[in-house]
C-alpha cells in the first residue's frame, strides 16, 4: 500500500487538497492508498493556468512544440508501461492482458497526433478576380475533459491528444476510483521537458463539483466527456446556457448480429470476449447477440459452455480470465437488473450472478450471465447494463436482423457475421451505428473515427475527425486588387 496521499497536478504543481479518500483494490475490497479528493476549488486553479497558457505562452500558435510534447509523452509512456499496467490491473480491476491492452494504445495515439500537429492547415483561394480568401483552423480555447473510471488511461489520453494537438490547453477530472493511476498518469505526463506550465492540469475527483464548474465555466468552451447517455444529456442541457461544444461518446448496447453461415468456431470465442472484457465494462460490449434461427440451438449450446468456465479472479492471478467490476454497489446493481429480466419472463441460459463463497466473496466479482428474450422492448435488452449480461434473440431474415439491431435508441457499435460478403455490406449500411465490424469486434486504428449515433454521443475521436471539437474555422478577406494592365510592346 502506498502510505502517502497522492496529489493533484495542477499549474506544473503538485497540490493537496486536504481531503482524503482511500483507493480500494475492487478485487479485494482492502485499501491500497489514498488521494486528495479534487473538486471546485481545483477545477478553478486549473481553468486559471490553462486561460495563462493559452494566452501568455506560444502553445497555441508553436505547432513543433506542441508535435514535440506529445512524442516525449509517448517515450515516457512506454518507459513506464509496466508500472502502469501493475497500477491500473490492481486499482480497475483489469486482468493483466486487458491493462496491458489499455496501456499498450496510448503512445501510437501520441504519435499520431503529433503527426497531425505538423500536417494541419487551412487552404486559401482566390474566389473572385483580385480577391484572396484565406480560411484557418485556430485553437478554440480550454478543453475539459471527463474522463470515466473503466479505460482511464487511454480515454484520458484519446481526448488529450487532439486537443493540444489542435492547440487548446487543458484541464482533466480524472475518477476517484483510479486515482493512484491517475497520479503516475501526471507523473509520467509531467516529465516532458518541453511542456509549458499550466497547459495540462489534472485533478481526481469522485464526486462531481469539479466536472459540473467545468461544464458550468463559460471560460471553457468546449467539453470532451466519456460516459452515460444521462450524464451526457444532463451536461448538454447546462453547456446549452453558454453555447458549449461538446464532444460525448456514450452509452453503447453492441449487437452481435450472427447470420446461419457464419464460422461458429471463430464467433463463439469472440462472443465470449466481447462480454467478458473488462467484465462487460465497455461502452462497446458486446451485449445483445442476434443469431439465425438456423443455428441458434448450436451456438447457444457451445456459448453456454464457454461462458460458464470463465475463470473469474483477481489481475494478480494469472490464471483470471475476467477481472471483477469497478466496486460491490455495481454488482448489486447488475443483479437486481438480472433478476428483474428474470422475473418479467427472461429465460436463463447461464446463471452467473454474484460470487458469494470462497476466497473471491469481498471482491467485487460477478459471473457471465447469458439470458434468452422474446420482448426486445424489456430493460434487459434496451438499457446498458455495464457487466457482464448478454441477452440473445433470434431472428428469420435479414430484414428481421437489421430491424432487431436498430430497435435501440443506442448506436455506438455493432457486428456482423458472414461469410457472404454482400450481406456483410449490405447489413453494415443499413446499422445505425458508428462503427460496425465484419467477423470481428473491438477493432480500433488510431486513423480512423469513432463515435455514435443516436443516443451514443455526437462528434468522433480518433482520426482526423477528433480535432474538429478542438478548432474554430476563421476566414480572413483579403483585397489586393487585379493586377495592373500591361503595356503594349510597340
């Protein structure tokens, strides 16, 4: 356990808060730390150093420097990898190769960036004879970003990344229930030499009088925030009063749409994982599995198996192939979701549910649960449950599976699985969602966007696309008159 509170980071400084929380390891229940809880008075010391950053320093206006800060952040990632994997598998709840996973795509999004940094521009033309018109594409200001405690690192830094790349400067509510992670975050952020002071500030916070003073703050003018669907309509409606940006990836239901001649041999493993990461965590979990009539029996009976022998256990264990949820009051929550569906007429295909005897009892572990439903309008089916709870429908046609997936107000992400390449185009067309995999799932390129429709969010991260929310479009007129008449040659 670490004996000494960790702190804020903000102004290039390391402040303390006064208020103490403990960090609790979820897969034990024992503390493992503690930190200052940020709030109010952090979300405004960090809002004044960035407004000095951005105004007073050449951040906004050097994009070498900016390229420069985000490659020496991303050598520094990779120096501290390990460590980073160990704090995050200890404190999330991550199993090994799943923290590893998160921390292993944080330098290429670094690098990408700064690539972008080097490469962005505007354009200019001459729309009229003796008319110039030049458009550039300026930093908007201060970014707050609210990041979520399921993938800290990597989401942190998936909104990060474009905003100073685009030249904002930044300030970060991290969540409380990763705050030891968040700190070697800073840490690892704060050895960047070429980083001016006050650029990035970070605090972590469990409650939320620092995020809604960022959301509220009319010298913030753009909000790149992870989360619920709730909390995202919640902060849009307190953003409206000042005009505010915002960048939202939401809640996600992901159906795993499966047509009679898919490879059942390489879904099911798939079906299984796309559950079971971080324990069903994900805003792209693969939550509702939509399967063909024609091999409904046959994969149900094989998913059953897998699901049931998912080793549940904590990161330090090799052995876990599932880690637990991010605390006991979400186990309870889940279940009582589960038991509802249950008694509304849902019928149990694999039991999981809470573990309550042996060593793993004061964890916060929850085993797969695999339910069949007839009624797409029950809870189950339409609310995101964020554990490890897939339901599975059957459908006849092809038109049946397209109305099934998009029977959602949620629109984050879908897959589709076929061996007939038409249908595979055909069906991802018609999906409303923003990203839709063919005979795969999870798959994310720094180079291309991602985001929702619907009720999933609005604007898109990774790609060229994320530095959008971050830039105003300026057009400057300029008239320096047609040029002058040439005189005959005699």
């Amino acid at each position: 356990m670490n004996p000494t509170p960790v702190l804020n980071w903000i102004d290039g400084l390391w402040l303390d808060s006064g208020d103490y929380k403990d960090s609790i390891d979820p897969a034990t229940g024992q503390r493992i730390g503690r930190y200052a809880e940020g709030g109010l008075k952090e979300a405004e010391q960090g809002i004044i150093a960035a407004h000095r950053a951005f105004s007073e320093t050449s951040w906004k206006d050097d994009r070498s420097l900016r390229a420069q800060v985000l490659l020496e952040w991303a050598d520094a990632f990779e120096r501290h990898s390990e460590e980073l994997i160990d704090t995050l598998a200890l404190e999330n709840g991550k199993i090994k190769p799943e923290a590893e996973f998160e921390v292993s795509m944080v330098p290429g999004k670094l690098r990408y960036y700064a690539g972008l940094t080097r490469t962005e521009y505007g354009r200019a033309a001459e729309p009229a004879m003796g008319k110039m018109s030049l458009v550039l594409r300026q930093a908007v200001g201060i970014a707050g970003i609210i990041v979520p405690w399921n993938s800290p690192v990597v989401l942190m830094i998936r909104s990060l990344a474009p905003a100073l790349a685009a030249g904002c400067t930044a300030v970060i509510k991290m969540p409380g229930q990763t705050a030891q992670t968040n700190s070697l975050v800073a840490r690892i952020l704060s050895e960047s030499v070429s980083l001016p002071r006050g650029v990035v500030n970070l605090f972590s916070e469990l409650g939320a009088a620092g995020s809604k003073h960022l959301v509220e703050s009319p010298r913030v003018p753009v909000i790149s925030f992870t989360g619920s669907t709730a909390t995202g309509r919640a902060i849009s409606a307190v953003g409206a009063q000042h005009l505010k940006r915002f960048g939202l990836e939401l809640g996600g239901k992901t159906a795993m749409v499966v047509f009679a001649n898919a490879d059942i041999d390489a879904v099911v493993p798939t079906l299984e994982k796309a559950l079971t990461v971080f324990a069903g965590q994900f805003c792209m979990t693969g939550s509702r599995l939509l399967v063909q009539r024609e091999i409904a029996v046959e994969l149900t009976k094989k998913l059953a198996v897998r699901l049931a022998a998912v080793r549940v256990g904590p990161a330090a264990d090799p052995a876990s192939e599932m880690g637990p949820l991010i605390d006991r009051a979400n186990v309870q929550r889940v279940n009582r979701l589960v038991e509802e569906a249950i008694s509304a007429g849902a019928q149990v295909i694999v039991r999981g549910g809470p573990v309550n005897h042996g060593p793993l009892t004061a964890g916060a572990f929850y085993r797969p649960t695999l339910l069949q439903v007839t009624d797409p309008k029950m809870p189950i089916v339409q609310q995101e449950t964020f554990g490890p709870v897939l339901t599975l429908q059957v459908f006849d046609t092809e038109a049946q599976a397209i109305e099934l997936a998009n029977d959602s107000e949620y629109g984050l992400a879908a897959s589709v699985w076929t061996r007939d390449l038409d249908r595979a185009l055909r069906v991802a067309r018609e999906l409303e969602a923003g990203t839709v995999w063919v005979n795969d799932w999870a798959v994310v390129y720094d180079e291309f966007e991602e985001g929702g429709f619907k009720q999933s969010g609005q604007g898109r991260l990774n790609g060229v696309a994320a530095m959008d929310d971050f830039v105003e479009y300026k057009h400057i007129a300029l008239n320096p008159g047609r040029r002058l008449a040439l005189r005959p040659v005699n």
